[in-house]
C-alpha cells in the first residue's frame, strides 16, 4: 500500500483510517460453537444484512450476539454514508433514540437504591411544579388528576404525559432541543395530561423528566452523572449525547426511500448530533455503538456487574426486566408483552410476538433502527444497528432475529 500512497482517494484513506482505529472487543471472544451457536446459521444473518444493502433498503449496519459473557458475533455491511463511502466498522456511531431510555433506567435506579427517593414517591415531591398538574377532559376543559404522579409512572409510562413528537412541550419544532431540562419540565406541566396517572400505558416524554430527576438526587448535572457513574464504568466511551469534532467520520448518516427507489439522507432533528444540544433528553438523546451497548446488554444479564464492577443489585435489575403493569392496563396493551422499570418490552406470551422470543426476553428499539433484545434464559445479547426511518424497512428485524434464533444449537 505504500507505494500508492499518492493516489489513494479520500474514501481509501477513510477505510485506512477506520482499519487503523478498530475497537478493541466489547467481551472475551469466543467462536460461535463454544456457546452453542451455529456459525452458518449466523453467516446466513450476514448475507441478510448484505442483501439489504444490495437492495438499496439501507446503506449499512452493525450487528453482535453475545452469549454467556462471550462475544460470538460481531459484524459490519454497507456504509455509513453513501456519498463518502465510509465502511460501516464496529466502532461505526448511532442515533439509539429511544434505546436512550434503558440507560437512563439505569441511572434512575442506581439513586433509588441509594434512598434518593422510593417509586411511590409523587414526583411532586422533588419537581414542585407538578402538583399543579391537570388532566384533560374529552369536553374539552380539564381537572385536577384522581392522584398524583409518581416516580414509577415515569419509569413504566403511566404518568399521562405524551410522546416527544407532542410541539405543545417543544414551544417549537416538535424535535427541538434548544431549551435547557428545567424549562422542559416547565413547558410539560403547563400542558393537561391525558389521562389520569396509573390508567394507561402511554408512549411518552417521563424518561427525558427523569433525567431532570436525576440531575436534582444527585446534584450532577444529567450528562455528567451518566458518564461519571454509568457509561465510565461501564466502559462505554462512545455512548455521548453529541459527536465531537474528531468522532464524526463515525457517525452513519440516517437514510430514508426514495421516491423512485433506492434511500436517500434524511434529517431528524432541528439540532444534529454532531452539535452539542442545551436539552439532554433521556429519553431519546444518545449515541452509541453496538459493542458499547452489548456491554450494557451483558451488565444487565450478569444482575448489575461487568467486569467487577457493580452497577446495580442483581435484586434491582430483576425487578428492573420484569413486567409492572398491572393487568387491566397490560390487557389494554394486548397480553403479550409487558413493560419493566428498565424502559423495556418484557416478553409474557412468546407465541404472540412476530419474531421468535423467549418468556422473560427483555429489550427496546430506536426511531432510527436501532434495536437490542436480551435473553435471560438463554444468556444471550443481540443487538442490531443501522439508520433508517423508517425504522424497520420491511421487516429487517423480524428477519434479522429469526436467523439468530435459528443458530442456536443447544
């Protein structure tokens, strides 16, 4: 290669670049058939992966198993960007959106075991300005709630509050974030809930107010706690809250279909991720890549600890991936799937999911494709990133997870 350094082209030198930087493995290594796992059954998810590619669905993606404690898979297709033709690599960089909010579970119960506050706390008790919060009737006025709003409505979205897309808390373009965390809190009780707190799971802004919450336990602000006591530890050094200068080549750019075919850029947010943003959302504000969030994974099937470190209670993360809905609102849902207190869907009837899963399989996905499901009974991690919006063009997960369903051996 040295002799042809004078006309290496710029994607050339990317790929150099990218080759020279490879992340280090996110767990110990191990061949797919010394955890039970058939390497060709996984290769046939790789050709899947590479078949979207070739079809023009998406432009690249990452995607790792892991099972107990071992790396079994870790594989990149495409490219991040089309027009530069930067590799898709493992250290390749991601909007998780809505994965965001399993790890600002993660922070909020670490101060709950530290007596910060208790679930059934109202969430008045630390924001004041909640206890002025009203509830809107379908007449078109509004009164005051049946209860107060507590922490655990936050974490299982039963507080009554909406989703993000909602422009009644942005004051602006419904995915601004150019207002500081206290004035979200601010514009969010200004507006009526939807119902009453604790009648109904509804999608939502709570994990962007927990992230406030956690800022008023700590004394910390959001950003800082995360990595001082979550990501630092953990060793997750690219889960940030924006890409700095000498990062972005990572950053995979997000593709949308085209009207004739194939997928084109598209953007998503007012402030791009590649600018530090004044609203640190928890609910959908991170980037990340796949062995950063397979060690997240891994913490949480090994009960809060990765390599020595503990980060939560086996006994908290077990609360944390069980379903806490109560039955009438789980029934509302449809049966199959519950949610847990780590911003998770709880697998509860595997033969009515549309993909194959385990009773107990926990996990969450992202608005711009990004995926992760974890099997505690089968000690296993799987995690799937790519950017496209939509999320889940024709059906690449479904697809995705029945392949590494099907290389499990024993």
């Amino acid at each position: 290669m040295t002799s042809r350094v004078g006309v290496l082209t710029a994607a050339m030198l990317v790929v150099l670049m990218h080759a020279m930087s490879a992340a280090v493995d996110p767990l110990p290594r191990a061949t797919p058939e010394s955890v039970g796992l058939q390497a060709a059954k996984l290769a046939e998810a790789t050709a899947l992966l590479k078949q979207y590619v070739a079809d023009r669905k998406i432009a690249g993606a990452v995607a790792g198993v892991a099972r107990g404690g071992k790396l079994a898979y870790l594989e990149a297709v495409g490219v991040q960007d089309l027009a530069s033709r930067a590799p898709m690599t493992d250290r390749s960089l991601f909007r998780i959106y809505s994965m965001t909010k399993s790890i600002t579970a993660v922070a909020v119960m670490m101060l709950q075991e530290e007596g910060r506050f208790r679930l059934d706390d109202p969430v008045s008790k630390y924001l004041p300005e909640f206890k002025n919060v009203s509830v809107a009737t379908s007449e078109g006025g509004v009164r005051p709630p049946s209860r107060e709003m507590t922490i655990e409505d936050l974490l299982i979205h039963t507080s009554g509050l909406n989703h993000r897309t909602s422009e009644e808390y942005r004051r602006a373009k419904v995915r601004s974030r150019s207002m500081t965390l206290p004035q979200f809190v601010t514009n969010v009780v200004r507006v009526p809930l939807m119902e009453d707190p604790g009648t109904r799971y509804r999608y939502s802004e709570s994990p962007t107010v927990l992230g406030r919450l956690v800022e008023i336990w700590s004394g910390r602000p959001f950003d800082v706690f995360l990595k001082e006591r979550v990501l630092g530890p953990l060793g997750m050094p690219d889960t940030v809250f924006w890409v700095a200068p000498e990062a972005r080549d990572r950053l995979a750019t997000v593709y949308a279909p085209a009207p004739g075919g194939g997928i084109v850029p598209v953007e998503l947010e007012d402030v791009p991720f590649t600018e530090r943003p004044i609203l640190l959302e928890g609910a959908v504000g991170l980037v990340s890549t796949v062995p950063d969030y397979l060690r997240f994974s891994q913490m949480l099937l090994n009960g809060g600890t990765l390599d020595a470190v503990r980060i939560l209670r086996p006994e908290t993360v077990a609360s944390m991936t069980a379903n806490r809905l109560a039955e009438p609102i789980l029934a509302a849902r449809g049966g199959a799937m519950g949610w847990g207190l780590a911003n998770v869907n709880v697998v509860l009837k595997p033969a009515a999911v549309n993909y194959p899963a385990n009773l107990g399989e926990f996990g969450w996905d992202g608005t711009a494709g990004t995926i992760f499901w974890v099997d505690p009974g089968l000690q296993m991690a799987t995690i799937l990133m790519t950017q496209s919006s939509p999320a889940n063009p024709d059906s690449l997960r479904q697809r995705f997870k029945t392949l590494v369903q099907q290389s499990i051996a024993q």
